[in-house]
C-alpha cells in the first residue's frame, strides 16, 4: 500500500491486482457554491472510487447535491449530518467501480464496506471526523 499527499488531499492505493483511488478531504464545510465546485473539479479530475468528506457541516445531504459534487448518475452515498456548525460526514463511491454492502454510522464515523467490481476484492473504509476538543477524541 502507498499513500501520497496533494494539494491538501491524502490519496491511498491498495495492493494486490487492483488500484484503489480513494480522496479524503476536510472540506471545512460544503454550504457554499465555491466550496462545492472546488470539489467537483477534483472529482472530475482525479476519477476516485470513493471520496470521504469531512467537516461538510451540512444537515442534510442529498441525491441532488450528491450528483452536483460527482457530476455523474454512477454514484451512491452515505451521510452523517453535522452537530450544529461543525462535523458532518460524507463518503461517496463511484457505483461503477465499487459495490457497498453496507454503510454504518457511529460517533464521529461513518463506515462503508463492500467490495471492487473489476478485482472482486473486498474492502472497509473509515471516514473519520475527530473533534476539536481532546476530550472527546479520546472516545474514538
């Protein structure tokens, strides 16, 4: 497995027959038109199979605003709202590339797992979102 930073963003690659592109982004909140067409453009630039979004600082969250971030029909989500104007959790995959069997959210986490569609390969991926406050990071 490899892992490399850019522009902000952590990128993982899994071993084995397939790559895995997986993009984990604290966005600092999606509200804004910006902040939405910034993740877009990086979504139609890199391709991920899966992106974790953390700190989306929205309530709710969508099909509609899903398919305006991916930009695309071949995409499902799991979301966990935010706590008032902070957290907020979002994992997107590409549905073409990757089958989910199951989403579960739990505090501060929000866990998909499921399997590659071309490798058949199975995985589980943790998108996580630890508060400001030590205190409450020790519960994670």
């Amino acid at each position: 497995m490899g892992e490399w930073r850019a522009d902000g963003v952590v990128w993982w690659s899994a071993c084995c027959f397939s790559k895995m592109k997986l993009i984990s982004w604290n966005v600092q909140g999606l509200g804004g038109l910006e902040k939405r067409r910034d993740v877009s453009q990086l979504v139609r630039e890199k391709s991920p199979f899966i992106l974790c979004i953390q700190e989306s600082k929205c309530a709710m969250f969508d099909d509609l605003l899903c398919k305006s971030i991916w930009g695309d029909v071949n995409v499902g989500y799991s979301f966990q709202p935010s706590l008032g104007a902070s957290s907020g959790l979002v994992t997107l995959w590409n549905s073409s590339e990757v089958e989910v069997w199951s989403t579960t959210s739990f505090d501060h986490v929000l866990m998909i797992t499921g399997r590659f569609l071309k490798s058949n390969e199975q995985f589980a991926v943790f998108n996580i979102y630890a508060p400001c406050d030590v205190s409450r990071q020790h519960t994670l």
